[in-house]
C-alpha cells in the first residue's frame, strides 16, 4: 500500500514538471519574439528621429524669415499710423474748428469729442516741436474750447442749483424736509454736470479754474438762500409782532396801574419794554441819554439763517462728493461757505456785543437771544457732521459762537443778580408804597427766563461759572429782592408807608411765585421756600401793617363809662373827649396817608379793609352811642363827633385808592 502511494505520488510530480517545462518553453518564446519586435522599434525610431532632425534644419530658416517679415510688417503698421496721427494733429485744427467755434450744449458728447483730438494733438506738439505754428494754432482753439467749457460748465452749475423758494425753506428747516430735488428734471442736470465734471477734472491737467467757477458759482447761490430765507424769516415775524404792552408796573401819583403779564415772544417790543423798565424809575424819570438806544436784534431770523446754513452746507458736501473729485472737496467747500460763515460771524459779534453790554439797562436782550441759543445748542453737533471736510476754523465756528454766547450769557445772569443785590440802579421809592419796580422787573425776568430753564441749567454746566442750576439761581434772585425789600422800605419816613410797602412787595413776590410754574422749579431743590418761609413772611408783616390799626382800636376804651344811665360825670366828660379826640386824630391822620397809597392786588386790598373795618366799626360804633346818650358831655358836638358810623365805613372804604 504504501509503495502504491509513492508511485501515484511520483506520477503526479512528474506531470506537473511537464507542465511547467511547457510554460517555461512558452515564455521563453515570448521573450525572443519581444526581443525581435525591440529591435525593429528602435530602427524605426532612430529613422524617424533622423528624418526629424533634417526636417527641422530645413524649417528653422524659414521661420526666422517669416519672423522678420512678420516684424517688419508691424513695424510698417506702426510707421503709417504714426504718419497718418502726424497728418491727422496737423489737420486737427481744421476738421475740429467749426466744431469748436459752436455752443458745447448743442452736442455735449461731440464737443468733447473734439476737445479730446485737440488735447491730444496740443501734448504731441508740444513734445516734438513745441515752437512750431502748429502748437500755437491748437493752443488757441484749446483754450477756446477751454472757455466755452467753462461758461457752459458754469450754466450747468446755476441750474443745478438754483435759489429756492424762501417758504419752502422756511418749511424744510422747520419740517426736516429734504432739500435735494429728486424731479427728473433736476436728476437729468444733475447726471449732465457729474458727467462734465468728470470729463473736465480727468482731461485737464489743471483744474483750479473750474474748480473756482464750481466754488464762487455755487457760493453765489448758497448765500443769496440763506440771505432769501433769513428775509422770509424776518418778514413773518414782523406780520406777526403783537402790539407793544407794558409788561412792568407804571405808576403815577393819582392813578393806580395794573400789574400786567405776557410771555415772552421773539419780536423786539417785549426786549423794549424790559429795557425800559430797567432803567425808567418809580416816578417815570426818562432813560440815561448816555446809553443808546436798543436795536433790533432780528434773533428769530438769525436763528433761520444759522439752522439754513447747516441744511444747505450739508446739501453741498453731498453735491460735491458726486461732483468732485476727492481731495478737491474740502477746499471747495470752504470757498462756498466762507462768505457766509464771515457774515454769520459779524451777526454773532454784534449779537454777542448785545449780551456783553447787557447792564441795568439792558438786561431785556438776554430773554430775546434765548432762542437763538437754544437753536445752536440744537444744531452744533449737525454743523460739526456737515462741514466735516471743510478747515478747522469753519468747521468749529458754530461750536465757537455757542461757546462765547454760552460764556457772555452766564455773566449777564451773574450780573443781574449782582444788580438786585446790589440794588441798581437807585430807583426812588413809589410815593404810593406799591409794588417797587426792582421787585416787578426781577419777577418779571425770572418768569420770562422760565421758559428757558433748562438752557440755563446748560448754560451753567457747561461754563462751570456758577454752582447749581436755575432753581438756585432763582432762589438767589429771590432772597435779593426780599433784602432789597426790607432795606427799601426803611427809607420811608413813616411807619404807616414802610409797612404798606413792605407787605405789598412780599406779597407780590408770593403771589407771583405760586401763580407761576417758578415755585415747582423752586420746589424741585428746596421744599416749601414758597408755601413755607415766603408765606409766613408775608403774614408777618400783613401783621405789622394792621397792627397801626390796631393801635387805634386800642385807644376806643368804655371801661370808664357807664352806660346805664344818661347822665354825664365829670370824669366821664374828660374821658369821652379824649376818646373822641384820640380817635379823630389817629383815624384821620391814618386814613388821610392811606388815602394816598396803593395796594395793586385786589384780593389783598379788600382783605385789608376787611380787616380795618372788623377792627374799627364796633368799637367806634359803641363809642359814638355812648357819645351819643351822654351827648351833654360837650357843648360842642361837631368837634368831638366828626365821623358816623357810616362816615368811618366809607372812609375806610375808601383806603388804598388814590383815584377817590
């Protein structure tokens, strides 16, 4: 069995070397036939690559000669249109003159056309022979040209900008309307001149003539708007200007005036009469003719052309950044707007002028340049955005104006609190004991200012010249006059006189005060200063001044006399004339000086002869009776009874009122 398995296993080894002895023939005849097919591949490679070497030597001069007749050809080409350019910059002037001679806004796109052929043959000339008639003959029809341009570019300019209506730019100051037209036709003239100025600014190589004609045209009208729309402005106001009242306490020696009150408006009459009543005294004396009159000051339209100038200054930056080219904007704006920015100046100096000479006599002038304060305060920071391209000086000029008028006006408010405290000027006192001037003007000016506190409160925080704001400076103010008050009132030779005055004035400050929104404003910083210690003042010396009255009540005294009987003792006879003659004195010389005096407010006025009459009536009523039922205490009843009853009513009736 096992010698089985060798022979089969022999059988098997033996068949498979034949096999691989066939695939070993196989390959082995592969090998030769590649061989073969090798060899005749390099053959064939090495002929070709002969063939191609002499192909190549064959060609390569044949190249070369194309080259040259190709470069020669280009040079050619270059050399006749070099002679056809020559002869066509000599003839530039001939086939372009008619062209030239014509109105550019005929044909735009052609007169520019031409302007281009003869700027080009100009710069020719002037590199190859720059003496040569030629040169001069096309410099001359440039600079025809150049003229022509300049007046249609200046047309071009007007009607793309031209004055507006004055209302429509009072409308679009006081609106936030847009003051660039959007109409077609303004778009059209519009595309013209960005289109014109593009062609000028990248063809010339100078453009400081065009860029002027742009600047003094579009100045022209930049000025001439706003100097329309600030005459707009003006005449508005003047249509609208009320007439003029007397805002202060007038006085005379037989009539009493009423205490008026208006608010404050931007026309001259309200600045006039403050004016006036600041240096006017008690009795009507006339102003100090050493001091000028006050001029007009016109606030609200300046106001107008300060807010146009920022509107169309900013229309302008716009204008020229399409217009213009980048690093030319700036100086072209300052050209446009520095006209009006010397003129605005002048306007602030004198403006300014007015708030630095505000004195005892003009302190009216500072209310009227409130709004034109708050209109810069409004607009600084847009006038510092629109003229952001333009020179320091013009750009920070509406900031500088501010700050100066910001500056001036915290003096003139620190001034007018010097005045009443230092009681300026020395007005005399009114005959009638009234209300002084000094109080009515000082109320007056705090009313007036209300309207303005908050600019006040910036006025002070952004000098940093006073502590506080406009509650305390009206506290100030306040306690001024009250001490001026007082020491006014000692200046009066009688008791009856001092007190009347003093109680009308405190009242009159009281009364003012709460009628107004000036006590909330005091009230904001300091608690009951009205309701509290100004209102307990006033009853104080409401006190004092019936206390006179008082002393006469007191004299009216019947313990001594009895009423029982008619009969008459000889102590009671003294008794009774003395009462009767203490009574006629006091009362008549009292009455008499009140008679004579005024107490403006009604409320106050018939509160006082209330109160008199509650004092006096009884009391002289039971003396008149007792009087009467021992009328055999006198021989001589008309010196003792000079008053009924109804005589001392009447006569107390009468008080407070000069006009009786």
């Amino acid at each position: 069995m096992t010698e089985f398995c060798a022979i089969s296993r022999r059988r098997d080894i033996e068949s498979q070397i034949a096999k691989d002895q066939e695939k070993i023939d196989a390959i082995r005849n592969c090998m030769l036939s590649s061989r073969e097919m090798t060899t005749q591949m390099s053959g064939i490679l090495e002929s070709f690559g002969s063939r191609l070497e002499k192909l190549e030597k064959a060609v390569i001069p044949v190249h070369r000669q194309t080259k040259d007749l190709q470069r020669l050809q280009e040079n050619l080409g270059k050399v006749m249109n070099s002679i056809e350019n020559v002869i066509g910059y000599h003839n530039v002037v001939k086939r372009n003159q008619a062209i030239i001679n014509t109105d550019p806004s005929e044909h735009v796109v052609r007169y520019t056309t031409a302007m281009t052929d003869l700027l080009e043959a100009e710069e020719f000339f002037k590199k190859s022979s720059p003496d040569s008639p030629e040169l001069r003959k096309v410099s001359s029809l440039v600079e025809t040209g150049r003229k022509k341009l300049l007046v249609y570019y200046e047309a071009l300019l007007k009607s793309s900008a031209t004055c507006e209506d004055p209302k429509f730019l009072l409308t679009a100051l006081s609106s936030g309307l847009s003051l660039i037209d959007n109409n077609e036709e303004s778009e059209k003239t519009m595309d013209e001149l960005k289109k014109m100025s593009e062609w000028i600014f990248e063809r010339f190589g100078s453009i400081s003539e065009f860029s002027d004609t742009y600047a003094r045209t579009r100045e022209q009208i930049f000025a001439q708007n706003i100097s329309a729309v600030k005459e707009a402005a003006q005449s508005s106001v003047s249509k609208e200007t009320p007439a003029k009242k007397n805002f202060t306490i007038r006085r005379a020696t037989k009539a009493r005036k009423s205490i008026g009150k208006s608010k404050f408006s931007r026309t001259l009459s309200m600045r006039s009469t403050l004016n006036k009543s600041f240096s006017v005294s008690e009795m009507g004396s006339s102003p100090n003719p050493k001091k000028s009159a006050p001029v007009d000051l016109n606030v609200y339209s300046t106001s107008i052309a300060f807010q146009a100038f920022v509107r169309l200054a900013d229309r302008e930056v716009k204008v020229a950044q399409e217009v213009l080219p980048e690093n030319t904007v700036g100086d072209v704006l300052d050209k446009i707007i520095s006209n009006s920015v010397f003129q605005l100046n002048l306007t602030a100096d004198k403006l300014l002028a007015e708030l630095n000479r505000c004195d005892n006599e003009e302190f009216g002038a500072f209310i009227e340049l409130c709004p034109l304060l708050q209109v810069l305060q409004k607009i600084q920071s847009q006038a510092t955005s629109a003229l952001q391209f333009a020179s320091d000086e013009n750009r920070r000029f509406i900031p500088q104006v501010l700050r100066n008028m910001e500056s001036a006006a915290a003096d003139v408010l620190q001034r007018y609190q010097e005045m009443v405290q230092q009681d300026k000027p020395k007005n005399n006192l009114p005959d009638d004991a009234t209300v002084h001037n000094l109080i009515s003007d000082a109320l007056y000016f705090l009313n007036s200012l209300e309207e303005y506190s908050e600019l006040v409160n910036q006025i002070f925080t952004h000098t940093g010249k006073r502590q506080g704001g406009f509650s305390d400076y009206m506290v100030g103010i306040i306690g001024a006059i009250a001490l001026a008050t007082q020491t006014k009132s000692f200046q009066y030779p009688d008791e009856t006189r001092k007190k009347l005055f003093f109680l009308n004035n405190q009242h009159y400050i009281c009364k003012k005060l709460t009628s107004s929104k000036l006590s909330k404003h005091i009230e904001s910083t300091h608690d009951d200063f009205v309701n509290n210690q100004l209102a307990v003042e006033e009853e104080k010396r409401r006190d004092e001044f019936l206390d006179l009255w008082v002393e006469i009540k007191r004299k009216i005294d019947l313990s001594e006399i009895k009423m029982s009987t008619s009969k008459v003792s000889g102590g009671e006879k003294q008794k009774l004339k003395e009462l009767f003659r203490d009574f006629n004195s006091k009362f008549t010389e009292l009455s008499s000086t009140c008679k004579t005096l005024t107490v403006p407010d009604e409320a106050l006025r018939n509160d006082l002869k209330d109160e008199i009459s509650r004092l006096l009536t009884s009391s002289y009523t039971e003396l008149w009776e007792a009087g009467q039922k021992k009328s055999d205490f006198t021989s001589k009843p008309t010196k003792y009874f000079v008053f009924t009853p109804a005589q001392v009513q009447e006569e107390i009736s009468a008080l407070f009122d000069p006009s009786n």
